[in-house]
C-alpha cells in the first residue's frame, strides 16, 4: 500500500512516497480503516523540522486526520461494523489499524470529503473559544482567519453569539472570510491595532484567537480590552509569543496556551464530548468547512508547498 514517510528531518522535499505492507488484522480493541481522505495542516511542517513538541522521531507517516471505511474490525469492539464511515487518524497511507476509541463514525449523509476538513481544526477552535470562555456578543479577533484553524474559529464564533473581526494577509482571503461570516476583516499586513480599536469603540478585542505568534502577538497586546483572554493557538510566524506581564496587569488581561494533543491524551471524555458536539453542529449544516486544495499521495511536496506559501484557505485534503 502507499504511504507518505518523513524518513529524516527536514523540509517537504525530503518526503518519501513509498509501498509499504499493509498492517496485520486489527488487534483487539482495535479497527482497520481503508482511509480515502487525508488532510494535511502547518502544523506537520514543524514535525517534518524536529521542532514539534512531540519530538516524534522518523520514519513516521507524515498528516493527520482523515476519513474513511471501517474494512476489518478486531475482537471486543462492538461500535462498529465493517463499511461503517469513520473519522480516524491516519496520515498520509492507505490502510491504518487505530484505536476504536479514537474513531468517530459518520452518519450516511456526511461527505468523507466535508469530514476529514473539519477534524482537527474545529476542535482546536472549539476547544480554545471554551477555554476563553467566549460569550455571546462579545468581540473575537481572529488572526490567520483564512487558514484551518483561523477559519474554523470565524465559524464557531459566530455560531456561538460573537462579534468577529478577522484578519489575514491579502484581501483576497479576505473576501472569502468576509463570506464566511466574519463581521469585520482587516488585512495585517501594514498592522491591525487601529482598526481594531476604532472597530471596538477604543475598548480592543474581548477574546484573541491567535495562530500567528511573533509580531501578531506583541500588536495584539496593544488591542486587547480589559479583562480580554488571548488564545495561543500557534506560530506559523515562525516566532513563539513572549508576553510582557506589565501589560497583562494593566488590562487584566489573561493569556492562555493549550494544545489539542494534550485535550486528546489528559481529558480524552472532554475531546470525545467536544467531538460529539462538532459532530452534531455538521450534520446540521451550522458548521461549513471550507477545502483550498486536492492533491493526490503522489504530489505531496505541492501540497506543502501551498501551506509554505501561504495560498491556503482553510483546508489542504490529500485524496
């Protein structure tokens, strides 16, 4: 079967496209799944570097979540039966044996497509704007708005009451995320601090869903309202966040990191109650995840190449 493999560390161009052995029969407790989606995200970039806070070490198969068919089911799973759609995380490759407990199962009208876009990103969203304890009608400045993570957040926030001002770095993508929903866009990339304020009447953002890091960061704690929360997302900026605590103190101000891999190992019934939810939101058509770009196994390297070069609206799928 086909696989995608990071075999050393290094840039997209180091990626290996290969035939490797199918896995055994599922072990107990165990599912076999025939992935036909694949999504991959930024965040595998910084894995493929050595710089991931997993420290995973090559050869791993390089992606994350995906959707597919269950084709074989091991002993004392009782959830599932074989041709059930599922969500499960894969990676790039063809056939993967995961945890049952890690799959969700996709009700018959649900696109394979529509599911392996909406995984990852709306749980990071969701996840995060919960943790911020984001209220209806307050303010959410999300940063990044055209990318996975970004777009998934202009979606949820408006779904739960917010006002969104969204920024990102062309007017191009902006107009898709003006589509989406968002209430106000700005384009960051002469800055954002002033049109935030005056948006906000001087008081800044309630909530800030950043993504971005570096200069993003420093400008957003110039914007924040009093007793705001900024949401450390991550830094596709390539710089990590350094907040100055004198700033936090004059606005009351709360920053807060947060990663869904831990969400998945330390709370496990939290991620899977969250998964639910986003489930059900789907499946009633109040979510819309938005794919970019198809490639096949065989054209990886284009695939990262237009995360690289930030050409990317919401989700890259690899079918």
């Amino acid at each position: 079967m086909k696989a995608v493999l990071c075999e050393k560390f290094g840039t997209p161009k180091d990626l290996v496209v290969k035939d490797i052995e199918p896995p055994d029969p599922p072990a107990p407790g165990e599912v076999q799944v025939n992935l036909k989606v694949r999504g991959i995200a930024f965040s595998d970039l910084v894995r493929m570097a050595g710089d991931y806070q997993d420290k995973r070490e090559p050869p791993y198969v390089v992606g994350g979540d995906g959707s597919g068919v269950i084709t074989a089911i091991g002993d004392n799973v009782d959830a599932f039966t074989i041709g059930d759609k599922v969500i499960a995380s894969g990676g790039c490759v063809e056939i993967v044996n995961v945890s049952a407990s890690t799959v969700t199962k996709l009700p018959d009208d649900i696109d394979l497509e529509a599911a392996a876009a909406f995984g990852n990103n709306y749980l990071t969203a969701l996840h995060g704007l919960n943790l911020a304890r984001l209220k209806s009608g307050e303010t959410l400045l999300v940063h990044g708005a055209a990318g996975g993570v970004g777009l998934a957040a202009v979606d949820l926030g408006k779904l739960m009451g917010a006002r969104v001002i969204a920024t990102a770095s062309s007017d191009a993508k902006l107009e898709v995320v003006k589509e989406f929903g968002a209430d106000e866009v700005v384009n960051y990339s002469d800055g954002f601090r002033e049109q935030v304020k005056e948006l906000t009447d001087g008081l800044g953002a309630d909530v800030i869903y950043d993504p971005v890091g570096g200069d993003v960061f420093d400008e957003s704690m110039r914007c924040i309202a009093p007793y705001g929360r900024i949401l450390i997302v991550g830094f596709t900026s390539g710089r990590a966040a350094l907040a100055k605590t004198n700033h936090l103190l004059v606005k009351d101000a709360t920053v807060i990191g947060y990663s869904v891999g831990s969400l998945q190992q330390r709370r496990p019934e939290l991620a899977k109650q969250y998964a639910d939810t986003l489930m059900d939101y789907l499946v009633q058509g109040r979510i819309k995840p938005y794919i970019s770009h198809r490639f096949t196994m065989d054209d990886i390297v284009d695939a990262y190449r237009v995360i690289t070069d930030r050409q990317v609206i919401g989700k890259v799928l690899i079918i």
